[in-house]
C-alpha cells in the first residue's frame, strides 16, 4: 500500500522500492543531509523535482554566514569549496537607528586556534562543491516528474528538505503556520571602487543597520529596512555581498533603478560611510516569512514515515544570518540519531515514530529559541511606538556596555547549539 504523498508523484530512473531513506529536496540541506547518511549501512535516495534538477538561467548570488559547527559539518563530507568563496569575517558592526553601534570581534585574545566570527561562503560555489562531492558517493540522485509513468519511489523513512514551500509538506498531517514579515529580500553585490589605481578591500569586515523613517529623512512611519554587507571574494576580496530588507514598495523602487542610482540609494543607507560603490551582480529579490511548524515527524502508514529538515520545518528572517547553520544543524543531528541507531538499536526500524521524536524534541529545544529571538527582534525594530524605540536603542547601549555578555553571543554565534 503507497502512501499519499508517493503515490502522486514518479521517478525517472530505476526503481527504488528498496531504499531505506528518501530525502525529499536536493538543495543544500538535503545534499548535506545524504552525504552524511551515506556513510551509514543505509541505501539513500536523494529525489529533486525535475525543474529544479535543470540548471538556473541565473546566477545564483546568495551568500550564506556559516558558523564553525557548519564548516566542521561541510568539510567532514568534503563539501567546503574553496578559499576564493569562503570569506572569514574578523569584526561585525551593526548600526541602530539612532546611531548606535555593537562592535563583534574575536581577535581581542586572539591565539592561534581563535576561529572568525564566521565564514560568508557564496551559495553557487558551495552547490557546485556538492554536486561534485555528490558525484562520487554511494547515494542515487533523482528527479521526478508528475506526468510521466514510473514507478513512486517507497522508503521506510522520508526526509522532507524543500524548503519553505515545500509542496511534499502540504500534504502532511501537520500544522503549518506562515506568517509574512512585510518584507522583501533584495540581493546583489556590489564593488569597493579603487582609488588611483589601489585596490580596496572589505578587510573581512560585515556590516549591518536598521533604518528606520528618521535615519532615512522620510516622513512615513511604516518603513523599516535591515541592511547588511557581507564580504565575499575571499579574504583579500573587494566585494559585499547585499541582503536588503525593505517594504515590497520599497523593494520594486529598489529594482527599478538604474545601476548609478540604485548605489546612490545603498550608500545613503549605509549613512555615507561607503560612498564609492559599483553594482557588480544583478539584482534579486524574494518575499521573507516566519514559519513553524507544529509536528516534525509522522506517519504516512504503517510501515513509512516521514520527517522535516531545514526551512521546512522552520524559516525566519535573514537579518541574524542564522538560518542556513540551524538547518545544517537539522541534518547533523540526524545524522547522529540514525548513527546511534545504526550502534547501539539496530533493531528499531527507521519508520519508529518514538525514535523520531527524539530528533523532533531536540531541535525544537534547539531552534525555537533562535527562531523567536529573531522574529522578536525584526518586530521591534519594525514597530513605529516611541516605547519600542526606547528599547531598541536603550538595549543597544545596555549589550554594547555589558563585555562578558558580547562573549557569550560571540560564542553561541560561532558555534550555535545545532
């Protein structure tokens, strides 16, 4: 007997009747997700829509901040790219809207084991990485196609990695809640121009503001816009890669531009302090979300279940650059479930609800914190009540003030509990 969700859908290919683990999304997470599984004694199917198997017409110009427990996760599948897309970051600053200014660095006591803040890895370098990596390992690559006539593929264990909107997860026994920031995403990446023939570099510093009507010389109260500039090209690299978040009105102005105007428009955002800037990519934007989910595993019948990974599971807003490192967090921690399995329970079949759970309980532990920080922090500064910029402002002096604090979150940013 098929499950719903299989049985709707086809496979190129041979059949796979017999594959212990299906993983449902072949974008980074579950291409993380089945290069550790397939270190296992385990038959791993990894299964992309058709379309999304096709090569992009474009570039794609995403750069993710990965922390130390990503890179460890990455390179012991040897899919870290190379150090030409892999940037370390030395110092943050992140700027508020009345003028204040959070400091993050590392190098203070630095020794030679002291690790960046984080790495800015561009996501087209780290896709191509995989896909190679991939080439050369034990797992069966697929695409399906809804129209075509082959046999679904069935597997004790399905690993829903597609996203946030994951076509798989409407059809599950869970509820799902998404909830739209107002906001849309603008990425680009944009040049330090050289100056007499010298060029400049980023020094592998990240920057960050939240602007609010009164930084930006507007007199509308509902525009708040987070921007970060995120060095790439390595570390001796002359390029930001650009996260803009703005009103969808804002965001198709933004797009509108010509090249000159719109960095016109960026360095005014940035306060003035990058003035000579070039575009240096085109420009991409994408609405943003807060998701949760309510159940991250279940049953489609008695012998196949299914379970979340990723932005699947949970999304938020980028402007803490935390969300790419708690779904690789996702895929370790279930790696290291199934290899727990594989030891000591060899026993307990991979459709074992309870045995699921585990992994469910411990990344809501894990994540949910993250998740509401984030979204608690993009509606404050969202919010346009004299209060809420009391706070805002009054916390940013208060963290700045507080060192042992700024450590901690250093800490926990480096290496985030996933």
């Amino acid at each position: 007997m098929m499950n719903n969700l299989s049985a709707k859908e086809n496979y190129n290919g041979q059949m796979a009747s017999n594959v212990d683990i299906c993983i449902r999304g072949g974008g980074v997470v579950g291409s993380t997700l089945a290069l550790l599984l397939s270190r296992l004694n385990l038959s791993v199917a990894l299964v992309s829509s058709a379309a999304a198997a096709q090569p992009s017409k474009t570039a794609d110009i995403r750069a993710y901040a990965l922390n130390a427990k990503s890179r460890s996760i990455l390179e012991s599948i040897n899919a870290w790219p190379d150090d030409a897309f892999c940037t370390e970051v030395q110092h943050m600053r992140v700027h508020s809207d009345e003028g204040e200014r959070i400091e993050f660095s590392n190098q203070e006591k630095r020794t030679k084991d002291t690790k960046p803040l984080s790495w800015i890895v561009e996501v087209s370098a780290l896709e191509a990485k995989l896909a190679q990596t991939l080439e050369s390992s034990r797992v069966q690559r697929l695409s399906y196609n809804p129209d075509a006539d082959h046999e679904p593929i069935n597997a004790p264990l399905s690993v829903i990695c597609e996203g946030a909107k994951s076509s798989s997860k409407l059809q599950l026994h869970t509820l799902s809640e998404r909830y739209p920031y107002a906001q849309n995403a603008l990425a680009t990446h944009v040049k330090l121009k050289s100056l007499n023939g010298v060029k400049h570099s980023h020094s592998g510093i990240a920057y960050q503001w939240f602007n609010t009507p009164k930084t930006l010389n507007q007199t509308s109260t509902d525009e708040l816009e987070i921007l970060a500039l995120l060095p790439i090209g390595g570390n001796d690299g002359d390029t930001f890669a650009v996260v803009w978040s703005t009103s969808p009105a804002r965001n198709k102005e933004l797009n509108a531009l010509p090249n000159q105007k719109f960095t016109e428009s960026l360095s005014l955002s940035t306060g003035g302090l990058f003035q000579e800037l070039t575009l240096a990519a085109d420009r991409q934007s994408w609405p943003l979300y807060h998701t949760s989910t309510q159940a991250w595993c279940g049953t489609f019948n008695a012998r196949e279940s299914w379970i979340l990974c990723g932005d699947s599971a949970h999304a938020m807003h980028p402007l803490a650059g935390m969300g790419f490192n708690l779904g690789l967090g996702d895929a370790s921690a279930l790696y290291e479930l199934l290899l727990e399995r594989e030891r000591n329970t060899s026993w307990r079949s991979l459709n074992d609800l309870r045995m699921l759970k585990t992994y469910e309980r411990q990344r809501k532990l894990s994540v949910y914190p993250f998740v509401q920080f984030v979204d608690k922090v993009q509606r404050l500064f969202a919010s346009d009540y004299p209060l809420a910029g009391l706070i805002r402002n009054k916390g940013f002096k208060t963290f700045n003030s507080f060192g042992t604090l700024k450590e901690w979150t250093i800490r926990k940013a480096m290496q985030i509990s996933s």
